[in-house]
C-alpha cells in the first residue's frame, strides 16, 4: 500500500497513513536487554476494508531489527 497506493485484499485507493500519538509506531531493538534503538514504523490502513501494513523506514532500521532477532 505504501508504493502501490492500494490496498492488495480489496482495491481500494482510500489509504491512511496511520501515526500513534507520538508521530511514529516504534519496534524496540535489543529488547531483551532493554538496549537499543528504536526502529520507526509507519502504519498504512485501507479505509475500505481494514487491512494494514507496517514499514521500516529505512535499511539500516532492517539491520538494526534483523541483528536483534536472530532466530526470527
């Protein structure tokens, strides 16, 4: 939805970029040890029918998530 600018399940073209009440929705890396950045996320929702998506916004965020789940 993101690149396409629709939503993949129904079609629709009416999508929401969606941010919490700070800006952004965050994945904490290292979370185990509570160390780490927090990755930012944006949420894109279809006003048609519901679905959502979730993207990092960048590469090194990637990485960054990828090296703190390993066995993901």
């Amino acid at each position: 939805m993101k690149n396409s600018g629709m939503c993949p399940k129904c079609g629709s073209t009416d999508i929401i970029k969606v941010l919490n009440r700070n800006g952004w929705d965050f994945i904490t890396s290292s979370w185990l040890l509570g160390l780490g950045a927090n990755v930012r996320l944006a949420r894109y929702l279809c006003g048609k029918c519901g679905f959502s998506e979730e993207w990092a916004q960048s590469a090194d965020d990637i990485e960054e998530i990828r090296a703190s789940y390993p066995n993901a």
